[in-house]
C-alpha cells in the first residue's frame, strides 16, 4: 500500500482485531473449540471485525480526501476542531448523508 495513511490504518485495523479474538470470553471460546482444529470463535471474531473495519477504514479515506480537498490539510482540521481523527469522521459522514446512514460510526 502506498498511501502511509491507509497503510498504518489497515495495520492498526489488524493489531485491534487480532485482541478482540484473543479476548472473547471463555465460555464463548468453548462453544466452538473443536479438538484438533483451530478455535472457531477467534477466527470468526477475527474475520467478522476486519471486515468491519477494513468497510470503516475505507470510509474514513474517501471522507479524509474529501475534508483536504475543500478545507487544506487533515493536521490543521484537527488542530482547530480539537478533535482527533476518530471523532471527525463520522461527524462530517453524519453531516453530509444523515438519516441514510446504515451505520452509526
């Protein structure tokens, strides 16, 4: 990935995902523990929040692009709004669709 941006996002997108499924609880973890096969829930819960948050990450690049496009750059947005990046976006994704948002970021 060349853009470093989307790249440390999708890394960090991973490092998250991989605690979420290495801290499911444990009666959740026996449910699908199979004897000889991989922990069923870890992977499921892994696969399941990466898939969401690669959708979110993708997202957050198109409202990124589009906040530098028409305001300047992403630093001073956020030294001005005193948000971080986390809170800005689905503030402005909120902003331009509204009610038709599917999901609440």
């Amino acid at each position: 990935i060349k853009d470093k941006w989307l790249k440390d996002r999708v890394n960090d997108n991973i490092e998250e995902c991989i605690k979420v499924a290495e801290n499911l609880p444990s009666d959740y973890m026996q449910e699908y523990n199979y004897p000889g096969f991989v922990n069923m829930a870890k992977v499921k819960t892994y696969m399941k929040c990466l898939k969401y948050e690669k959708m979110k990450t993708c997202m957050y690049k198109d409202v990124k692009e589009k906040l530098e496009q028409n305001f300047g750059s992403l630093e001073k947005i956020l030294e001005q709004t005193q948000l971080t990046e986390d809170q800005l976006y689905p503030l402005v994704m909120n902003l331009l669709h509204g009610d038709e948002m599917e999901y609440n970021f």
